[in-house]
C-alpha cells in the first residue's frame, strides 16, 4: 500500500490511504531517500510481533517462566511471519520500485507492528510507503497503483500452495466450530486443486504458511477495493478518469448491503464492512488528479486494468470472518480450515465457503 503525504498525515491500516503534496522534487536513479532507520526498526518490531502471532497461532505460550518452551514457540511462529512478512514486503517494493522507475518519489516501506500479538492474532496493521509528488499522468498512476497487488500476489499463491501441501486432510466430522475464515474464489480453487479433494467435503487442518498466504491475498482484497485513493481507487481513476467517483460511491453503498441484506436474511455475514465504510467515508471517495488528468490508459494498461479488477473479483471475500457453532449446537455445516498447525494445540480459527 503507499500513502502520499498530507498536513493531516492520516496512517494507513492494511490498505493505503495517500494524500498528495505538490511538489516539484522527483526522483532520480541512484537518488538517496534517507537513512531508513525508522523503517528497519518498524521492520525489525513487526517481524518480533508477527513471530509472537505465529506462536500464539501454533498454540504456544509465551511466559518468561519458561524460556526454552518460550523460544521454541517463537521459532515455530517464524513458519507465519516470515512468508506473511515476504508478501507484505514484495507489495511494498512493487509500489516502490515502481514509483522510482516513473519519477515519482517515494519512501521505503514503513510497516506497522501490531501490539499485544495474542489480541491482534495476525501482529500487524501492515506496512505503507509514502509518495512525496504526484505521479505525472493517468498511465504512471495506474503503474504505481497496481503493481503493489501483483507483486504481493507472486509471492501469496506459492506460498499458499505450499502450505495447503503441508496442511492435513481430516473427515468434517472433526469439525469443532469456532472463528472461521472466509473463501475467497481463487483461494477455493488453490484449495480444491491442491488438496486433489472437494474443500466443501473435509475439515483441513491447514499449516501457519498457508494462512500467511490466505491473509496475503485478504490484504490485496482490501487493497484493490474500488474506492478513493486505496490501489483499487488509483486503477479506477486511470481507468476511468472523472466517473471514479461514482464507482467509489457504488461500491461504499454495495459494503452497506454486504452488512444489511444478510443480516435481515439470519444469513452469515461480516459487520466489518460498517467500519471500512466509516473510514473510506472519512477519508474521502475522491481521488486526487494527476499532472496530465486528460490522457487515457494506453491498450496494454488497458487491458492490465481490466485484468487488475478481475484479481479484485477473485480475491475479494464477502464474508472475511464469521462464527460457527460447536458441535450440537445449532448452525449451519460448510466446509473449515483449520488455522492452528501445531499438534497437539486446540484449534481456534477455521476458514469456510461461501
């Protein structure tokens, strides 16, 4: 996600949330951006919280009265925050080394660490990179805009296969109710295609990287939504110009039904929608206008917008989190991903189908 400064200097939480200074100073190749102390030790926090998540996430315990137990926790946990890390970091480079490229400056990514790791059960808000001037035209911002989500993709599939493998296939049956996590179409399909089993027939108990790789492509979700100035919104605007507005309107009020329609219906559904809809209402449905606001998208980023909005369609979740039942309790059976990986800890999250 990038952020273009501000005078409010408004942070961003998983997503990106820019605001631009018009200013004349560019980047240059081989241009220096400043020591980036601040951003190693951001780095250097996250990588400490998300490990602790990890651990937390294998049913570890953390406790200075026992260290070795402790270490041995934290060292597991790394199977979860170095992949999630990698991910986060490769969306990052790619708005920035795109930014770079195109004259833009841009800083290195800033990540968020999240505290109490045992609360905020993934340890990070995620990361950001502030753009310092406004890209030239329509065609530099869509460059900037979506090579962020790609970027992270790359690296969010493999790793989702890889966990899938070594995730365990168990009879629904085993099914214990609790947090599950939503489907989103491409991770269903990675599902059914990897596991060589129909997802919606067994309970998975699924390894800590590939749930590195399912909040990966959540966050690319979150981030191509349609709307202002997030990756979504500067496609939008490249490919659309002037009528991104409606577009941002019409999907703010499609996140409201996303909440309503379900509710009244007694179907599953997911209030965070309410939230994002405050903090995009807060943040403005508009988008800044770039240099040259009059030049439309070539052909080729034409059709990479196009195709951009498809990854939009295949990751986006309707339900990211929901509430299932134990066993003997009334509720509706689907298919789960069990989240915990490490034997013999108690399961605390799954994943369903919708």
């Amino acid at each position: 996600m990038s952020e273009s400064l501000n005078p409010q200097g408004n942070p961003a939480v998983l997503t990106e949330m820019p605001r631009y200074e018009y200013a004349p100073e560019t980047a240059r190749p081989g241009q220096p951006l400043g020591v980036p102390g601040l951003n190693l030790l951001l780095f250097g926090l996250t990588l400490i919280t998300t490990t602790m998540a990890g651990a937390y996430i294998g049913g570890g315990e953390l406790t200075l009265a026992h260290p070795l137990t402790s270490l041995a926790a934290l060292f597991n946990g790394l199977s979860f925050s170095i992949p999630l890390l990698a991910i986060l970091l490769f969306h990052e480079l790619g708005h920035f080394i795109t930014a770079r490229r195109n004259g833009v400056m841009a800083s290195y990514p800033y990540f968020i660490p999240a505290p109490f790791p045992s609360l905020f059960i993934i340890g990070t808000f995620g990361a950001f990179i502030r753009m310092k001037s406004p890209p030239r035209s329509r065609r530099v911002m869509f460059d900037v805009g979506a090579a962020g989500p790609w970027a992270g993709m790359i690296l969010a599939i493999p790793f989702t296969i890889l966990g899938l493998k070594m995730s365990t296939v168990l009879p629904m049956e085993q099914a214990q109710g609790g947090l599950e996590l939503g489907n989103s179409i491409v991770f269903w399909s990675l599902a059914r295609w990897t596991l060589g089993v129909d997802p919606n027939s067994v309970m998975v108990n699924m390894h800590a990287i590939a749930f590195a790789g399912w909040i990966g492509m959540f966050v690319t979700s979150l981030n191509l939504l349609p709307v202002g100035q997030l990756d979504g919104g500067h496609v939008i605007y490249a490919l659309f110009g002037r009528r991104h507005r409606l577009i941002s309107r019409l999907f703010v009020l499609t996140a409201i039904m996303l909440v309503v329609v379900p509710y009244l219906m007694s179907w599953h559904y997911w209030a965070g929608w309410i939230l994002w809809v405050a903090i995009l209402l807060m943040l403005g449905l508009g988008h800044p206008t770039t240099v040259d606001a009059d030049t439309p998208l070539d052909p080729r980023r034409r059709l990479f917008a196009w195709a951009t909005i498809v990854l939009f369609v295949i990751t986006f979740i309707p339900v990211p989190l929901s509430f299932t039942p134990p066993p003997g309790q009334p509720g509706e059976k689907s298919q789960v991903y069990d989240v915990i990986t490490q034997p013999p800890a108690p399961p605390t999250a799954h994943t369903r189908a919708f």
